[in-house]
C-alpha cells in the first residue's frame, strides 16, 4: 500500500493548492483517506477537502470514491449600529463525487482504460493523453489500493 503524503493539485488558474493528509481510518472493509488543503486565513471547516473511499460491497463489488469539496465563505458585509462585525460563515460547499464500482472479474488495464477515458471527458481532453499510473487516485482504482 502507498504511504499517504501530500496532495499537489493546480487549478484552471495554475495555482497550486497542497492537501496535507488528516486521516485515515478503517471500519468494516472501509477505508477512508482525508487531506485538508491547510491555508493560515481560513478556518478549518471552511478549507477545501479531498476524500479517498475504497470499500468492498456485500455483494463483492468494489466501490471506490473521489470526493473534493470546496468550502465558499460569505462575504462579509460591514458592522451593525453597534460597531459588531459578525464572523463569515460558509456560505455553499461546491463538491464532485466520482464513484468507480469494479467487479472482482475486473483486471487492473479494465479500471485504467474507464479511469483515463472518464478523466478525460472530465478535462474536455479531445487527444492523446498520457496516462498517470502514479497517486491515490490511479492507485485506488487501478490497484484498489487505499492509502496507508
């Protein structure tokens, strides 16, 4: 199994936002992996996650799930007659689920092709791509491996 380690992601502006791993935990054939993107001026429950989920089913199907989620804050509005500035809130949680259900008949190159084929139309990518083999991602459903 891949040590759990942190997550570089870029998004459509070419920032980088880094996920340090919070958790892993495991219950009943369930293994959940939390990174938390750590930003000094924004309180935790408003940080962007990402969730890593692989899961065998009583059926024998495996399950795996991608989940990121990004927290928006309210903006902040002035003072009332008192001179009080209430604190932002969370406004909405943006969030993408992306579920994987593999038979156990399912061969690793099986997982590859529907993960790359998916990614892609998710990118509007339209031409040869390479492949990434490596991360959480590819692991756990290529390799139904869950970080560790």
């Amino acid at each position: 199994m891949s040590a759990i380690a942190n997550l570089v992601v870029y998004d459509n502006a070419a920032a980088a936002h880094t996920f340090l791993p919070v958790s892993v935990t495991r219950e009943k054939g369930k293994v959940v992996a939390l990174y938390r993107e750590n930003v000094t001026n924004v309180p935790v429950e408003a940080q962007s996650t990402i969730m890593v989920t692989n899961e065998t089913l009583p059926s024998g199907v495996f399950k795996v799930e991608v989940q990121v989620a990004t927290p928006v804050m309210e903006a902040v509005s002035g003072q009332n007659a008192a001179g009080y500035t209430a604190a932002p809130k969370i406004a909405h949680i943006p969030r993408i689920i992306v579920t994987g259900l593999f038979s156990g008949r399912s061969s690793s190159a099986n997982r590859q092709l529907v993960r790359q084929v998916a990614a892609n139309v998710l990118n509007g990518q339209i031409t040869a791509y390479t492949t990434l083999t490596t991360g959480p991602t590819p692991e756990l459903i290529d390799s139904l491996i869950s970080p560790t």
